[in-house]
C-alpha cells in the first residue's frame, strides 16, 4: 500500500505547508480510498463465493469410512445375525485380446501359446473345461474366462505373466451357506435385482442407500434351516421321491424358522434351467428347481385334515363324547362310497378314528357338523385364500366357491377336494395347537411381544383337548415312527393320492406328516411332504406317510429342538389319563 | 521517510512474512494429519474388506451342507438323546457316585500317554510377534522349576497376546511365591 504514496518534494514557506498538507491529506483519504476498495472487493468476492457455493456447487461429498463400506445391496441374516447373503468384492477373469495390441504392433494377444494358457489356468481351477478356454483364447474375442476367483487364486493369474488376462473387481451377491434356503432368499438376477426370494421382496431395501447398511434378520434359524434341508433330503432319497417340502413355524408368532423345498438350486450360480422348463418337462409335471413347493404348489394334503376336521367339530359343539362310537363300514354319498384304505372293524370313536385315520367316521363326524360350518371353520383358517407370506410366489387354493354339498365336506374333511399349500396347513396347525389363534406366517424377525394379534378360530379348550389327541396319534397311532423320545410330538400322517387325467392316480402319492412338539405346550410346528415316494427298503416297501414323511419328523425335531431351547425331558408328557381308556385295542 | 518509519515498516513486512510462514507451516501440518487419516481410513477400509472376505470364507467353508456331510460321513455324529440331557445339579452329582457291584465296565477310548512314541508337540507361535514363545510360559512352571508350590490348572497356562514372556514368567514366579 505504501507504492502508492505520493512523492516527497520540498516546498518552502507557509504556501508550501498548506500544499504539503493539502497533499498529505489527499495521499491519506486515497490510502483510505483504496483500503476501503480492497475490503468492498474482498467482500463481494466472499458474496460472490457463497452464492455460488450455495447455488451452482454440488454438495460436497464426504468421502469417509462409511461411504466406502456402504455394500452396494445389503446383507440379509438369519434371526441369530448369521450372513446368509451379502454382497461379496469379488475379481472375475476376463479376457481382453486387445491389452496386447494396444502399442499398436499388431501382434497376438497372448505372449505364449493358447494350449499353454489354458494349461496354465486349468492347473489353478482344476474344474476349468481346457478345450473350452482354448478356443476362446485362440478365437480372440473378449469375454468371462470365470465369474469368481478367490483372491489367492488371482495372484497366481497373474503370475502367469498374460496382459490380456484381466482380473477387474466386481461386487458379486454371495450365498455363503451355498444352496441352504434358496428359496426363501432367491437369488439376484445380471439386472441387479432379486427374484424369487426375500431377495425380491426386500429388493428396494437392500438398494436403498440410507438403508443398507443395516443387515435384514429374517425368522429364518440357519441351523434348523440346515437340519430340516438334511433330514428331507435324506429322507427323499431314501424312498425316491420327486421333491420333498418341509417347514418349521413358530405356532406363538408365525415366525418361520426354516423353509425348505427339494429340489433346490445354487443361488451362487442360477442356471436357466433352475428357473424354467421345457414343454415337455411340463406336461410330464415337472417343475423347476426354482418352484417353491411350500408357498406355490398346491396339494391335496390327506388325513392331515382329519385333526383340523374334529376339531372344527369339537370346536361348534358337535362332538361333545369323544367315546361315543361312530360306524366305521363303507356308506354310500350322493354315488359316491366312503371308503377307507383297510377295514377297521364295526365301529370307532373319535380317538380311534384319528390313531387309525379313518375316512368314513371323519365322515360321520363332517355329517354331523354340517358343510357350512366346516366350511366356516376353513374359512377362517386361510385355506381359501393365498397363503399369507412375503414370498412373491404363492399359489391359489382349488377351493370350491359358493355352498359345499354334502359330499364335498366329507371329502375336505378328510383331506381331499381342497387342495392347499403345506404352509397353508402349518399355518392352521399353529392355529389349532397354539390356543386357537390363526397369525399369518411371516419370514422376517418379530421382536418379543410384537406378535400379530391374529384371529381366533379355536377355543382354548378345543386347542388343548387337540393338543392331547395329536400326541395320542404319535404315541399310538400312525404317528409313532415320529415320536423321538423325550420332545412329546403330537402329529397326523397324512397319503393323499395325486389327480391325474381322470381321476386319482393310485400310484403317485403325496405323503404328509404335520407335528407340533412339545405337546404340553406347543411351541414348533414342523410340516414334512414328500412328493411320489416309492416303496423301498428304507420304507419297508412302504409308500405312506407313518413309513417316509413321519420318520422325517422323527429325527428332524431331536435336531432342532435344543437348538429352539426345547430339551428333551422323558418325565415329562401332556396328561392323557382321560383318553386313554379310549382307545382299548392299541399297544 | 523517516529512520523510523522505515523501521516500522520493515517491522510490519516481518510479522506479515512471520505470519504467512507460520500460516504456511500450519496448513502443511493440516494437509499432513489430513492426508495420515485418509491413509488409516484406506486401510481400515482395505482391512474390514480383508475381513469379510475371510469371514465369509469361513463362512462358505463351514456352511451347514458342509457340517452335515462331515457329522454324517467322517464323525458319525447324531443329535444327542433324550437321556444325554442333564436338567438338575443332582442328576449331574449323581455320575459321581461309584459304580455299582453288577455295572458293566465303562467305556474306555484309545489315547497316547508319554511313555509311546509322541510326535513332537508343535511350538506355539505370538501372533504378534512371529516369535516362538518361551516354553517355560507355556510349561506355566517356574524357571528353575521349584518356587511353584501349587498349581490349580493343569496343563499349560493361558499365553500371553503381547508375547512379554519375561513379564508372564515374573507373574508366574510371584503366584508361586504367594501360593507357598
């Protein structure tokens, strides 16, 4: 500031002090001047500055931790916080013929021979197909030579020395518990969105980036989800069954602790023929991997229905003696004769009829009740109606609309005529057994106390008095081969024939078990189906249920139990003193 | 212009150019311990990145399908029985009690003892410090083997994380002094 003063020149004399000083004083005002200058343009630099900041700049962006561990979908857990699908940084192998000719020299892409290469890479991958990558290397067009490397394996890639080998990192979905639970989680499509699953479902959720770095819990217990998928598999293979199904629902909450539908698929590598089916493979009934048996297919589910039947019957007042006898020799309904699969002597009561599933006193039972008011009673347990899950994929009950005829009562008494998903009937089994309330199921985590209210279909005193007959069945009827000792299981077998082009196929069944345990308080139902079983050793060259589907439950609950916090105890049963002495003939 | 004013001014260019240094000096340390916790944020980053991707190795490795081929097929494990389960103090008391005149023979299993021919037992490393530990830590003995008096474990003490053998070797000699 000092550069501009004025120049010092020597006036004499009072004319010169005046000038001086009329000079000094213009030099200070312009010093002032010009200081004020500076500060007004400062200023309106800063004004300028904020306004532009504030309008035309973009935020700034916090580049933090936070950001850069934000996963690009979010994680999905079982209810315990166990990862069951996360998105995973993952290196593909991707082949680039254009690396090594970008000097321009127009040499190969490779430095040593295709055959060389792929050798070179079939001993990292041992899975790898070498005539396969041979040609694609040889062919010189770009592509996926893998979809997934492991980090270590990278390293030895590119330790081969090949530009045109490329490794770029890509957010990949990974299922770590591999092909358990593939069908509650589904799986994520190229489009970066989920089908089939909770995938699907939570689709917006896993994507929202204020949400997702928060984990999803679902109901789901990954150690029962595992034990049911091992014991239906085995229990599948053993008796050469098509697919098999099971469930385990929480009867106090409608929690779904595992869910399971064979055969299943790899989340990690969806196939197209996971998802779809030829004409052919349609025609014949087969489904695809992908299909959910216990939410989307529909079946005719069998003597299960025989509990829910009496208790409906129990329930309006119906059957008030459960020692009074019902004839038990075939009669005809509106042309049609009830039958059941083997005689079972004169005469039953209600006990009796549920230990030896009889079709014609569940009959008599359904008779007496009226159709309209069993039909009430399926009603309110769901059955005609989707099942009530966050899965995308459930199938429409065949429920006969408008008044049920006498004939059609019958037959949905003891199972046939309605055909209905296996979570349809867990879910009116937790109704039945719990103290009479219908929740609807659910795949994501309830907090303690924050159970659906749901709605009552049962009296408590129905549910109880049920609660003693299911055990009754287990204990000496067709449920026996389910009664693991210690858990007091309760449960009815249910073998429904399959509909096939006019009529019912005798040779394809559909074998049910759906248990509750343990009885003097019910806390799980577990529902196991198989679909076509075949007589074998396994089974006794048995094809129903009490031989395949009851054995499943059978070894399934001792699995589980511990783990839910049921342990066993053999002093311990539901109090069956007042039943007992109605049912003479069994051991 | 004054001897002075000049002074004055050359005084004031000081404290301007003192305070630009200064300035300067204190936006290079910013820039420094900025530029230190962007770097410790990489690899905080790099290292949760690490350890997902181990965890969900692990994960991957010990799914259930896993366990259950190994239970089944390998060990030959099953779900415990109904009779397994101990549910008072007193059913657990009473596998203490002896056995009676006309009890089978309890179940032995096969194991090495030191008389046979034991491999060697192979040497624990620190994690920490790559380093061997000292044995006599691990033996949870004295250095000369006799201040110990009494030992409420057997086997080997608990290792320490931070390796100071020395330390551990002090604290052991002291519980042995106090115990005496």
């Amino acid at each position: 500031m000092t550069a501009y003063a004025a120049p010092h020149t020597i006036v004499t004399g009072q004319a010169g002090r005046v000038d001086h000083r009329r000079r000094a004083l213009l030099v200070a005002r312009l010093r002032l001047l010009l200081i004020a200058g500076v500060f007004v343009l400062v200023a309106a630099a800063a004004l300028v500055r904020i306004t532009w900041i504030g309008t035309v700049e973009s935020a700034p962006r916090e580049q933090s931790m936070a950001e850069a561990l934000l996963p690009l979908r979010g994680e999905i857990t079982d209810r315990n916080g166990v990862p069951l699908a996360r998105a995973f940084p993952a290196y593909a192998l991707w082949f680039n013929p254009s690396a090594m000719a970008e000097g321009g020299d127009g040499g190969p892409p490779l430095v040593k021979s295709p055959e060389q290469v792929a050798a070179e890479l079939k001993a990292i991958f041992p899975d790898l197909d070498q005539h396969e990558v041979t040609q694609q290397l040889r062919s010189g067009r770009a592509g996926y030579l893998r979809r997934r490397v492991l980090p270590e394996d990278a390293n030895r890639v590119i330790a081969i020395g090949e530009l045109a080998l490329e490794l770029p990192r890509e957010t990949d979905r990974h299922y770590p518990q591999g092909r358990m639970a593939a069908h509650v989680l589904g799986y994520v499509a190229a489009d970066g969105h989920g089908r089939v699953g909770m995938e699907a479902v939570l689709d917006e959720y896993l994507l929202d980036p204020a949400r997702r770095a928060d984990p999803v819990a679902l109901s789901i217990d990954m150690r029962v989800q595992g034990a049911l998928e091992d014991e239906l598999r085995s229990g599948m293979r053993s008796v050469n069954a098509v697919g098999a199904a099971g469930i385990v629902l929480d009867v106090d909450t409608g929690e779904v602790l595992a869910l399971a539908s064979l055969p299943e698929f790899d989340p990690n590598d969806v196939q197209s023929s996971d998802v779809r089916v030829t004409q052919e493979q349609y025609d014949r009934g087969i489904t695809a991997p992908a299909f959910n048996r216990v939410t989307n297919q529909v079946y005719e589910l069998g003597s299960t229905f025989k509990p829910l039947a009496v208790a409906a019957a129990i329930d309006s007042g119906s059957i008030t003696d459960l020692s009074r006898r019902y004839g038990a020799t075939p009669y005809e309904v509106q042309g049609r004769t009830i039958r059941d699969s083997h005689p079972l002597g004169a005469s039953l009561n209600t006990p009796e009829m549920l230990i030896h599933s009889s079709n014609i006193v569940t009959g008599h039972i359904v008779d007496e009740m009226g159709a309209a008011t069993l039909r009430q009673y399926m009603v309110d347990l769901g059955m005609n109606e989707r099942p009530y899950i966050e899965l995308p994929a459930r199938g429409f009950p065949i429920w006969q609309s408008g008044e049920w005829s006498r004939i059609r009562a019958i037959t949905v008494g003891y199972g046939h005529g309605v055909a209905v998903t296996p979570l349809h009937l867990a879910s009116a089994y937790a109704a039945m057994v719990n103290g009479g309330i219908w929740r609807p199921a659910t795949l994501q985590r309830v907090a303690p106390g924050q159970a659906p209210r749901g709605r009552r279909v049962f009296k408590a005193s129905t549910s109880a008095r049920m609660n003693q007959l299911l055990r009754m069945i287990a204990v000496y009827g067709t449920g026996r081969n389910a009664d693991a000792p210690g858990f007091r299981v309760g449960g009815k077998t249910g073998s429904a024939e399959k509909p096939g082009n006019g009529g019912y196929r005798q040779t394809s069944l559909v074998s049910t078990f759906a248990a509750a345990f343990p009885m003097d308080n019910p806390r799980y139902v577990v529902v196991a189906m198989l679909d076509e079983p075949q007589g074998t050793v396994a089974s006794s060259y048995q094809r129903t249920a009490a031989w395949n589907a009851a054995p499943i439950v059978g070894r399934l609950v001792p699995r589980i139990g511990p783990q839910l916090g049921v342990l066993p105890d053999a002093d311990r049963d539901i109090d069956l003193t007042d039943l007992r002495p109605l049912v003479g003939g069994v051991d | 212009m004054t001897y002075q004013s000049r002074i004055r001014r050359i005084g004031w260019f000081a404290a301007l150019g003192t305070c630009i240094a200064l300035y300067a000096l204190l936006h290079l340390k910013v820039n420094a311990v900025h530029a230190d916790v962007v770097r410790a944020e990489r690899q905080i980053v790099r290292l949760e990145e690490q350890n997902m991707l181990l965890e969900t190795e692990f994960l991957t490795r010990s799914s259930q399908l896993q366990l259950a081929a190994w239970n089944r097929v390998d060990f030959g494990f099953e779900a415990p029985r109904a009779d397994q389960f101990i549910d008072s103090p007193m059913q657990l008391a009473s596998f203490g009690s002896p056995r009676g005149a006309d009890a089978p023979q309890p179940i032995r299993l096969a194991g090495m003892t030191s008389g046979e021919d034991l491999p060697e037992f192979p040497k624990l490393v620190s994690p920490l410090t790559g380093q061997p530990l000292d044995e006599r830590v691990l033996a949870g003995d004295e250095p000369d083997g006799r201040n110990v008096a009494v030992s409420l474990v057997a086997g080997p003490l608990r290792v320490p994380i931070a390796g100071a053998a020395e330390a551990a070797v002090a604290e052991v000699a002291m519980a042995g002094a106090a115990t005496r």
